[in-house]
C-alpha cells in the first residue's frame, strides 16, 4: 500500500524577523538533544547540541532553549534570512537500556523565510 | 571544513538485486552510522559502528543488510536483495567520539529507488 508521510508543521516569517521552532522530546532520560537543518536534497547539517545539565546555549544568531519539566526543545533563529529556509528536526539520544549511539529525530518543521 | 561524502548520489535497482552505498566518514572520527529516510517522513536509524564492529542495530537492520568498513577510509552499506520498500535516502554519518559525547555529522546521502 501507499505510505502517508507525515504533515510537516510550517512556520512563514518574514526576513529579518526572529524564529522559534518547538520540539517535544519523549525520553525524560534523554541526555543530549541537537538540533539540525536540513535543505532540500541534502543530509542533516548539524547546528547546535545542549546537554540536559543545561537549559540554554547559544550559537551564532541561533539559541537553544530546554525545559526538561515538560520536555521540550526550543530552537530561535535571530534575523532571519532566506537561506535559512529548510526543514529543522531536534534530534535527542535517547538514554535508555545503555543506548548511547543512536539519534532519535522529531518530524520536522519546514521554515520558510519570505523575502 | 570536513564532510562526510556520499556515492552514488542515486542508486537505480532491479528488485531482488543487491546493492552497495559508500561512504567516506570524516577522516579522524571513530563512531559510523547509517540513517535511511523515506520520502516525507523522519529520519531513521539503522545501525551504529565502532571498532569493526556493529555497537546497537534498529529493528530496520535485518539480515537482508550489512555494515563493513573494508579500509581505513571507507564505510559500506550493503543490502543483499532489495524490496521495494527499501526505496529511500540512505544517510551516513560518522562522529568522533560516542554520539552522545559529540555530534554526528551527514553525508548529502544516497536516493535509491528499488524498480
């Protein structure tokens, strides 16, 4: 049968505005959480990691914001431009049963910068 | 800066064939990974690789697929016969220390269309 790919949650902002993708996590004992871009016809392209002894980091015009209570993952983008126009997933690794190796990724958030 | 690179960038096979994916981690990194996505949805794991050997598989990673790295430079995916569900991207990734101490970093990936 057909498969149904997931409905992206969008977010359209306007150039030189600021963006905040949200992401819920499901692992309270998730230790490192990352967050990645993706453009079309590409592979994740790593932008910033926060461990859980943290609960914000910055980077260059992005910031990473982690509420472990409710278990969410908050990514802000300070003036943004066209070419961060792409698909962000959060990433965490789940630290259950000794598994430190793989990454679990979220569904995604297309943003969409208009110029 | 260093990237993990990908070939073929599309892989076109028969059902029932075998087919092989390349990778070239970053050249000082430890930890290999291959992730698939299929179209429209998130990205998976499907096993990790440390010191010649398998670290942790997904459900994903059964006995039609193997992992080598025939080199010091060269990380394989190999799928022994295809089904037509194996129609994905095939992303590789590799990290330099456990992939909770450090990031892991994307190839552009591998399209394979299964006919």
């Amino acid at each position: 049968g057909e498969s149904v790919g997931l409905h992206l949650p969008t977010l359209s902002v306007q150039e030189g505005d600021n963006s905040i993708i949200n992401c819920a996590y499901s692992n309270s004992a998730s230790d490192y959480f990352i967050w990645y871009k993706q453009e079309s016809g590409k592979g994740p392209q790593f932008i910033i990691d926060i461990r859980s002894n943290m609960d914000k980091r910055q980077g260059q015009r992005v910031t990473v914001l982690l509420n472990k209570t409710v278990k969410h993952l908050s990514l802000q983008i300070a003036a943004t431009q066209p070419g961060d126009s792409a698909v962000y997933f959060c990433a965490e690794i789940p630290n259950s049963g000794g598994s430190n190796y793989k990454l679990t990724f979220g569904k995604g958030t297309l943003l969409t910068v208009n110029p | 800066e260093p990237e993990v690179t990908q070939t073929p960038s599309h892989q076109v096979t028969q059902m029932g064939q075998e087919v092989i994916l390349r990778c070239v981690p970053i050249s000082n990194h430890l930890y290999f990974y291959w992730y698939r996505q299929i179209l429209g949805q998130k990205v998976e794991f499907l096993v990790s690789f440390y010191n010649n050997e398998i670290s942790e598989k997904s459900e994903i990673f059964d006995d039609q697929f193997s992992v080598e790295r025939p080199d010091g430079s060269n990380f394989t995916l190999k799928i022994r016969s295809t089904k037509l569900e194996d129609s994905a991207m095939y992303f590789c990734a590799s990290s330099g220390q456990g992939a909770d101490n450090q990031p892991q970093h994307f190839g552009d990936g591998t399209r394979l269309s299964i006919l």
